[in-house]
C-alpha cells in the first residue's frame, strides 16, 4: 500500500485568463493531518475542487487513493466537507443525516444509529427531529460535519471547516478531527488561520498567489525557516520598548500583536542583550520566552504583510 494518498503534479488552473494555480505540486502521506494553508485568494478551494475532481486542472496530474482523481469507486472512502455548505433546509436533522449516510453505502438500521450518537457527541440530540432551517448556521455546519464522517472514510478533506464557528465549537470539532486522525485515517484541510494548523497539522503547504511558498513536516519548517526567535508579553509600558525592538543590531524582525510581539534576533544577536535593553526601557514584561518560530511568523515572512493583513480583515469581516 502506497504511503501517499494525494499527489498532486505541476497542476495549474486559469479562470477567465487569471491563473488561481500555478505548477502546484505536493503530496499528502497516510495518516495524519496536512494543512493546506494560504491567504484568502490563494488557491485553496480552486486545488480542493480539482482534487475532488468538481473541476479539472489545465495542465498537470493528481491522483487520489492511488487512482486518477474522481473515479465514483473512491466515493465510499472519501468524507469532503466543501467550502460552500448545503443542506436540504427541509429536511428534519435525523432524516438528513441517513440520507447522507446511505448515499455512501451505510445500510438504513446502522445509519440511524451512527447518526444518532454523533449527534449526541457534538450536542446536537436535542435537535434530531428538527428541521435543518430551525438551526443556526453553526449547528448546521455541524451536522454537515457530521455527514462528512459517518461513513468511516479513509481520506478525509474539508475546506475551511472551522470558518464561522464560535470558539467553543470550533474547539469541538478540532478534537473530532485529532481524534480522526488518531485512528489512522487521513485529513486534509484548507485554512487561512494559522493558530488552528498549528495545534493541529504533521504536514503543511503554505501557497500563496497560487503557488507554493512551503512544503514540509511542521517541525521541517520551522527549523528550516531558522533564526531565533523571542516571544514578549508586556504588562504595562509596551510602547516604551519601540526603540529596543527597531534596533536592528538586536532584532531582524518583528511580528507586533499589541501588548505582545514575535521577535527573531538579528544575527548575531543576544537574547540576554534584548532583555537587558527592554528592562533599561522601563518595559513591564509578563514574558520573555526564546522559541522557535510560529507558524504565523513564518506565514507572514513566505506569504508578505498584504497577504496576511487581507486574511484578518477577512476574518474581522466574517467571524473566520
């Protein structure tokens, strides 16, 4: 058996005259998360539907459990959680949920009770006999979540599956996908929110503009984009350490949230040489951590502020 799962081979798609993928290669291996991460706008979706095989690529390869991307055969092994969502609104939960399941082969008796429990474990068994409208859109996420993986699929893809979820359920459904992959089944998942990818994913793509900027085991990008990096937290007088951190003999770069700050040292510099000069400054520091890089950090570093600051506009726009 085959350790890659998904192969996709100097794919590119042009829409329109705009090319959304460019010579886009990569694989996904067996078991395991991948992140397929990128701004809005980077190709995710666009390579998501070529590998589900919704659309086809202009020039390139993929194959998918070992075969051509899209034979109906592979159906039964797949769960994909598409960017648009759709139920039919209509339908009362329970109902749809076995609707879906024998769509992918489940015999009607172990539909209803596989439904049934993951109904109750995403707390949802209080709305089985409901109808899907009567549901706010983060419930309904969730029960099509649900239809992704009752049929025990192998591959698992979805594409920004935690976009407009409020805190508590998107923790929730982070756990389920963890404890997928846990199983030995394979997820792929598309996001543009880096905290999640990096809780969560063995293997990353980063792609930007429709090209890819990473590829590798998270622990391989991280030592790969090297440096060292300071992570600061500031109790009172943030503004004060401005001086220090501009000071280009001790910090190359600098990622600023506000009251904390990703710091990579210039070469050559000393983290003891920051601390002393940030305490000089009278900064309130609550903390001063050498790490490794986030994946935020290197994201901003391949990806380039604009592609970053048009993520989190999107994000304060829609509750991404």
């Amino acid at each position: 058996m085959s350790d890659t799962v998904i192969a996709v081979d100097g794919v590119t798609k042009r829409f329109a005259g705009h090319t959304a993928v460019r010579n886009l290669s990569f694989a996904v291996r067996r078991g395991g998360i991948f992140g397929l991460l990128g701004p809005n706008g980077a190709g995710k979706s666009t390579t998501i539907r070529m590998i589900m095989n919704i659309i086809t690529p202009d020039e390139g390869k993929i194959t998918l459990l070992g075969q051509k991307a899209g034979g109906r055969e592979l159906s039964g092994r797949i769960g994909f959680l598409p960017e648009e969502r759709g139920l039919y609104k209509k339908m009362k939960v329970l109902d749809h949920l076995v609707f879906l399941a024998e769509a992918k082969g489940l015999g009607r008796r172990v539909a209803k009770i596989k439904s049934g429990q993951w109904l109750e474990r995403l707390e949802l068994q209080d709305w089985s006999n409901r109808k899907v409208e009567d549901l706010s859109k983060g419930m309904q996420q969730k029960v099509q979540f649900i239809g992704t993986l009752l049929h025990d699929p192998e591959l698992v893809i979805l594409d920004e599956p935690f976009s407009g979820l409020d805190p508590v359920n998107s923790m929730t459904m982070r756990e389920v996908v963890v404890d997928v992959a846990r199983q030995g089944r394979t997820v792929l998942f598309s996001t543009h929110i880096m905290e999640h990818a990096e809780q969560m994913c063995d293997w990353v793509v980063i792609i930007a503009h429709g090209e890819k900027r990473v590829d590798g085991s998270l622990a391989e990008v991280k030592r790969e984009f090297g440096g060292r990096h300071v992570a600061l937290s500031f109790s009172r007088h943030g503004e004060r350490a401005a001086p220090v951190l501009n000071d280009r003999g001790l910090v190359s770069r600098v990622e600023d949230r506000g009251a904390s700050a990703e710091v990579e040292l210039a070469s050559g510099g000393d983290p003891d040489a920051l601390l002393a000069a940030l305490v000089r400054q009278g900064v309130g520091l609550s903390r001063f951590e050498v790490a490794e890089a986030s994946l935020q950090s290197i994201f901003i570093a391949k990806v380039g502020h604009d592609g970053a600051r048009a993520t989190a506009i999107d994000d304060g726009a829609t509750g991404k």
